[in-house]
C-alpha cells in the first residue's frame, strides 16, 4: 500500500509541474509583434502582426519623428467607426511621418499598449489605462449629450437652437477640462453632435433630434459591451504622460501640428479622409524599429 501510494503521489506532483509549466508558457507567450520596414519610395512603415488568440480591439502608438517631436495616435474599435479589429494571426501596416528631406533612419516609435476583445491586455499598464480612460470619457459624453438632448423634445426648437446649445455646452466643457488625452473624446462628441445637425437642413428638427437620440443611446450600449467593463476601468489609476515640448520646432509647425491633430481626432472617427488644410507630411502614426515580442496579460 505505501509503495502505490508513493507512486499516486509522485504522478500527481508530475501532472502539476506540468499544469504549472504550461501556464507559465502561455503567460510569456508573445501575443503581438510589431516590426518596421523602409519601402523602395524610402519611406518607413510599421507593420503590427497579432499573434494572439483573440483579436486586437484598441493600440496606442507613439512616434518620434525626425525632427524629435512626439505624435500619438490611438486606434479603439469602441472609440472610432473606422477603426476595424486586428484578427488572430493578421497584420496591418502604417505608414511613418517624416519631413521632406529628413533622414528616415532617426524616425522612433513604439505600439506601447494593446487592448483585445475579451479586456485582456498587453504592453505598459500606464498606457493601458490611458486607452481605456478614453472608452469611459466617451461614454459619460455620450450620456451627458443624451440628457442635455432629451429635454429638447418635443420643445419645437429649430436646428439653429439645437447647434447654438450644443456649442454653448462645448465652451462650457472647453473652460473646465484640461487639453489632454481624454479631452479628445469630448471633442468628437460635441463635433459630431454639431454637424449632425448643422448638416441635415431638410428633415424636420424634431425627426433628426428623435434619431440622433437613438444613435446616442445604440453609442452608449455599445461601450458598455467593451471589456474590461466601464466600472472595472473607473477604478484604475489613469496617468497619461506628458507629450514632449514644442519648443522646439520650427516656426509655424506647432501650429500646423494642432491643425492636423483636430483632422486626426475628425477622420478617426467619422471617416473624413480629405480635408483641404495644407501642412507638412506628418501622420504621426507610430511603430519600433526593432522585432518586439510582447506578451499578453489577463484581467483578474
């Protein structure tokens, strides 16, 4: 009896080395990598490979471009109509800003966080939680737009009543919120809002109001389906690092740089793809320059 008992207990501590090797392989496993490539036109681009199990919903991308500055670009299917999951096993490829005549090989930049469709996440917490702050300051606008929005039925104000008011509101909300990361959020809201009704001149007011209501409402319910749940992210300690100064550039660039972050927020979110302000070539998508395995980390 001891002997079969000795022998039970050693395939039992064997089978649990086992389970224990095989979870600590999967925790390490690489669950993206990202890579950079200069095309025959001399131009860079990033190319982000997800090699996980689930698709990618949300990245953030930082780039330093040639001349230093800082540019980032975050790309959440739950923030942005245009911006469409990664697949288990797919690749995209995006293009790096550079300035005319600039040298290529000092362009720098990093995916430094991923977000996949189940909530779990990869790459620095830091970033991580700056992603998924901006989910919940979407929504709350999102709400907040419902409400302010809602006390309109049925009122009879007229389309410029409705503009006039939602501008209002985003001075309002310009006054009291700092220019950051999240600020973005509440920018597309109000803007959206805005043409929304600036645009629709032939249907009645109250029909547009009745509709874009109902969007709002389709808009909130879809956020609150993103994992990790909108509560769970409330709770995670949000720290979005300061950009690099400005000081730095050439005279009129900073200028330009804040023209094409506003069409940036635009086109991310509503598909616009063209718009006639001239500024330099500068994207500010982002990447790494060397192979980087980054391994995936679940939600408790």
């Amino acid at each position: 009896m001891p002997a079969i008992w000795i022998r039970t207990s050693r395939c039992f501590l064997l089978l649990l080395v086992l389970c224990l090797i095989a979870q600590l392989s999967l925790a390490g496993s690489p669950s993206y990598h990202q890579s950079v490539a200069v095309g025959e036109d001399g131009k860079p681009s990033l190319q982000l490979t997800n090699d996980s199990e689930v698709p990618i919903f949300a990245f953030i991308m930082v780039e330093f471009p040639s001349l230093g500055m800082e540019g980032r670009t975050y790309l959440d299917f739950y923030t942005g109509s245009l911006n469409q999951p990664i697949p288990t096993g797919a690749s995209i490829t995006r293009g790096l800003s550079s300035f005319p005549g600039s040298d290529v090989s000092k362009v720098r930049g990093e995916v430094r966080a991923i977000i996949f469709k189940d909530g779990s996440s990869a790459g620095d917490p830091v970033w991580v939680n700056a992603v998924l702050a901006r989910r919940v300051r979407l929504y709350d606008r999102t709400l907040s737009l419902h409400d302010l929005l809602t006390k309109q039925v049925g009122t009879g104000i007229s389309r410029e009543g409705l503009v006039n008011l939602l501008r209002s509101a985003r001075e309002e909300a310009d006054k009291r919120l700092p220019d950051d990361d999240l600020r973005v959020m509440d920018d597309l809201a109000f803007y959206g809002a805005i043409s929304r009704f600036d645009t629709n001149r032939q249907a009645p007011p109250d029909v547009v109001l009745r509709r874009y209501l109902a969007y709002l409402g389709l808009r909130a319910a879809q956020l609150e389906r993103s994992r990790p749940a909108l509560d769970t992210v409330r709770t995670l300690p949000v720290t979005t690092p300061e950009p690099l100064s400005e000081a730095s550039l050439p005279p009129g660039i900073a200028g330009r740089r804040r023209i094409q972050q506003f069409v940036r927020r635009w086109r991310d979110s509503y598909g616009v793809v063209s718009v006639f302000v001239y500024c330099p070539p500068l994207r500010l998508d982002c990447c790494s320059y060397s192979d980087v395995n980054v391994p995936r980390q679940r939600w408790q």
